[in-house]
C-alpha cells in the first residue's frame, strides 16, 4: 500500500471517528473523547482521549463498566503519546 494512500484511509477513518463521536454525545454516552482526532504514528492511539481507533470504533458497544475502566487508563496513555512518561 502507497502512503498515499495510508494516508486516506487513515483520513477516512478519523473521519468515521468524528461522526461516531456526534452520534454518540446525542446519544447521551460518556465518552473522553474531546474533538481533537489525530492518531500518533507511534503507539496508534488518539492524541486527544487516547483512545485506539478499535476502542473508538466500539465505544457506542461497550457496557459503561468497560467505559469506565478504558477511561481510567486514558490519563497515563495521553501522558505516554505525549512523551511525559517512557
């Protein structure tokens, strides 16, 4: 695959992201996600909530335990893409 085209589909998918973030604020979901959609090369994981592209993909499917537990790992994962820990 060309990096080109990695690139759209990585558009695409952060794209999908945004409007899966939409449908579910009306949904009324708690989600950590803060509109800022961009995913670090290195780990895969969104700068702004830290989560992967699979976890916001199944946000909406998760029970509010497993949200709950993803979102109290979020925190160190933000501080590791953003370099503050090895």
């Amino acid at each position: 695959m060309t990096v080109a085209r990695s690139k759209m589909r990585l558009l695409i998918s952060l794209e999908a992201a945004r409007c899966a973030f939409r449908r579910i604020e009306e949904m009324g979901i708690e989600t950590p996600c803060i509109g800022i959609c961009n995913l670090d090369a290195t780990s895969g994981l969104c700068t702004g909530c830290g989560r992967s592209l699979d976890e916001i993909a199944s946000w909406s499917r998760l029970t509010s335990e497993q949200r709950r537990k993803l979102m109290s790992e979020l925190p160190a994962r933000r501080r590791r893409v953003a370099g503050e820990i090895g």
